[in-house]
C-alpha cells in the first residue's frame, strides 16, 4: 500500500487543488467511502464516510467565496503524506494548518487530520 | 486529557531542546512507558516502549556530533500537537521533518511519528 513520493505529492495536489477549483462532492469523492476526517484536530469531532465528508465540505464552501489553495512543505512517508499548506478564503483571511493523510492502494485519502487553531488564521 | 495550546508547545520544546542538549535517556523519559515512535514514517519499523526509544535516541547521538533544534511551525490539537522543526547534525546536515506527536495528561509523548526523506535533507 506504500506509494512513492511522487505519487503521494500528486494525491495532496489533486486535493489541493480541487479544494480551491471543485465542488463538495468532487473532493468527497477523492476520499474512501469509509474514511475518516478530523479539521480542526482536538474538535472533538470525527467526519466518518464519504457523505458526511461532502457535509464538512458543502460547510466549507457555503458562503460561495472563493478559494485558494498553496503547497508549502510536502513530506511523504508510506501510504501517508504530511504537509503544511496555505488556504485563502475569499482574499480576506488565510490558514495556514499541517495535515496528515493516509491513502489506500488506489491513491484515495483514507483518513485526514488537520492540525491548526485561530492563532493559525491571519486577516488579509 | 486535553491540553491547552501553550502546555502542548512547551512540551515540543522541552522534547525539542532534550534532543539538542540531553542524553538518549534524558530523550527517552520524555517519552510514555508504552509509547510507539516511527521515524521516519514509511520505514516499515516502530519502536514500541521507552527502552528501544532510548536505542532509537542513542543511533541518533552515537556519534557524539553536537545537534542543535529550532521550532518553525507549531500548531497544537486536543491531546496532540503537529510541528515542522529543522535540526542540525554535527553543523554539516540539516533536516527539516513534520512531526506528530501525541500525548498523556501528565505530558509524557505517547506516540511520535516523523515525516522526512533524504530530499529533506541539506548539506551544510
């Protein structure tokens, strides 16, 4: 279930990148049906399945702002990857957390945590 | 067994500084009694209790060369806490992993997981 580190970046990437430029249920669908989501870690609560990560998703991108995304460090590891990232939600306020995927054989995200807090969030 | 933002980063910097000045053991009791430790992840090799993390920490020093730490990104979660550090071996190597780790209510590091590979790695 290892990937190599090339095909781990492009899985955080294809993330990434369709968080900025894609739909709720187009970055579901880039999870396992049974896969777990925890953002913020320390929440308390734990996203399980792929429709109640389109929730968290559909949460996300309710207000129709726009947004982009930004790799900043990349370290793979295995079937994991850890990085640290820059969000920007609707040119205003950006994010910067470290998450922690896990994917299976096919290159879907298993599991995500995203580790961050307020502290992390700076007005633009 | 939460802990709040400030106690979790004084923790990673307490382990942090250990690793710079201390010895293996000092490292080690930093460390909870059955605590796991995977560095780097994907190597296929967890070291399970505090006395293989103690040989885990005395690979790292064996060499007697001086190991200097800094914090760059923290970013805390409940009972856990992710972070990206760079450490300097010896003055010549510089790495720079994300790390995970999690923690008991008396601070202890429960599990540790360190995310890195040898493109992470600079020749000074």
């Amino acid at each position: 279930m290892s990937h190599d580190a090339a095909a781990l970046e492009s899985f955080v990437k294809r993330y990434l990148d369709t968080v900025a430029g894609g739909s709720a249920a187009e970055v579901a669908a880039l999870y396992a049906d049974d896969a777990t989501l925890e953002d913020p870690v320390g929440s308390g609560e734990v996203h399980i399945g792929r429709q109640a990560i389109e929730g968290f998703y559909k949460n996300l991108t309710a207000a129709g702002a726009e947004i982009t995304t930004e790799l900043l460090k990349f370290r793979p590891g295995g079937h994991e990857a850890a990085f640290l990232f820059a969000i920007v939600v609707g040119g205003a306020m950006r994010i910067e957390p470290i998450e922690i995927m896990t994917f299976d054989a096919e290159g879907k995200i298993t599991s995500m945590k995203a580790y961050w807090t307020a502290a992390d969030i700076t007005q633009l």
